[in-house]
C-alpha cells in the first residue's frame, strides 16, 4: 500500500508522527446572531492559476475583524496531483466537499481557484472584486468548549430545521513549500488558512462531540467551528486562534 506524502506531511504538522505535541488550554469559542461570512478557498499546489488566490486568501490575516466577521479556509485538493506535484495538503475528503456543493448547484463547475462565500459560488476575485456585501440575518448562538482534546459544541437555532451537521476545521499558517515539479515548478508557496484536519457530523440533536488531533509545538493554529444544513449552508460559525500553554 503506498502511502501519500500528502498525508505524511499534515499527520507529521498535526503531531501525529511527532511525539512533540502541545498541550491545549481551555477554550471557549462562540458566536449568536449575524454570523461571519465563511470563505472557502479549493486551491492546489499542482495549479499554476492557484498561487495568486492563496496570496489573496493570506491578506485576510491582517483583517481587522478576523474571526468575527470573516472566517477564511483553504482546502487543497489533490485533482491536480497528475501534473507532476501531488500537494502535500490535498485531501480527497476535500475534493469531494467541492463536489458536493456542484452536486447542489452552489457551483457551476469544480475547478481551482474555486471560491465559495456562505455556501455560494464566487467569482468576483477574477475580474479584481471586492468580496460580496455579508447578507444581513440573524441566526441563533453557536457556543463551543474546548477542554484538552475534546469539543464540545452546541447550538441553540431560532426556528430553523434542527436537523444540522456540524463541522471542525483546524488551520495551519506559515506553511509553505519548495516545488520541484509540475506547474509550479522552481516556485517557493507560502500559505495560510490551510485546512489540515476537517470532521463534520450530523445528527438531530444540536449537540456533538468531536476529538481533535494533537498538534506540533512551535506552530500556529486556529480552530473553525460551524453549523449547515442539509445543502450545505452554513448556518453559524465560531473561529478563533488556538491558545497554547
């Protein structure tokens, strides 16, 4: 069985194959009423149109409302990987997200750099947009407790259909790689808001328990926490830096 290098890197950031991990404080993540807008980046190393987009994607760390009002994600997806570079940070479970949003006619097509803003096909960054105006609504409270490994999450709705999946993301930044071929070839990319784990479950109640990963020590994090529903749209959201201790 050949193992992927895709997986060997993001296991080895997230401590996986690392005995060095941190330990994580707890943590309290929420949010109620207008939520931010969720911006999905599917991008890939093996893209030569991709680069530009990531760059894009890292502005939002300079945001002055990071978290609170935009919550960024890049999911790389590993299509591309027959190019001759196979992206260390593609995962399959990402390429298949990007179809299912085809699959609900949230998108015309799947390519890269694909954009989806609150669940909706963007394609503003290529004629030099600025990002959509943030529908105005009111949702209900999206509250989250970190103890250790385990989250909990819950979600109090305000009339909406309870029957809602709930999804975790944690993001890596600082990260980057030197590419030797494909596309990309002789190019150094540098990347943030990379999505290096995903769970998501669904069930009728509005409570789920996830458990993340443990974590190399000496990087940066953040945890998305959000609810959809059964197109999925995103219902609420909650981000934040993940503390170290």
């Amino acid at each position: 069985m050949k193992i992927k290098t895709t997986n060997l890197k993001v296991m080895t950031l997230l401590g996986a194959i690392s005995c060095s991990h941190l330990a994580m404080a707890e943590q309290i993540f929420q949010h109620q009423g207008q939520p931010p807008q969720l911006i999905e980046l599917y991008t890939s190393e093996g893209c030569s149109s991709c680069p530009p987009a990531d760059k894009y994607l890292a502005t939002f760390l300079k945001h002055p409302q990071l978290w609170k009002a935009v919550v960024p994600l890049a999911f790389h997806v590993d299509y591309w990987d027959y190019l001759g570079w196979a992206d260390p940070f593609a995962q399959q479970q990402f390429k298949e997200r990007q179809y299912n949003y085809r699959r609900h006619n949230h998108i015309s097509s799947v390519y890269t750099p694909g954009w989806i803003i609150n669940g909706k096909e963007w394609r503003g960054f290529f004629s030099r947009q600025d990002l959509p105006a943030n529908a105005t609504s009111k949702h209900g409270a999206l509250y989250a407790q970190l103890q250790g490994n385990q989250l909990n999450v819950r979600y109090q709705g305000t009339g909406e259909n309870l029957s809602l999946t709930a999804h975790i993301a944690v993001l890596g930044f600082d990260l980057s790689s030197q590419i030797p071929a494909g596309e990309n070839k002789g190019k150094t990319l540098n990347h943030a808001f990379v999505v290096l784990h995903k769970q998501e479950k669904k069930q009728d109640t509005c409570e789920w328990h996830f458990a993340l990963p443990e974590r190399a020590t000496g990087q940066r994090y953040a945890l998305a926490i959000w609810v959809s529903d059964k197109n999925q749209t995103p219902i609420q959201l909650a981000a934040d830096w993940l503390k170290e201790t």
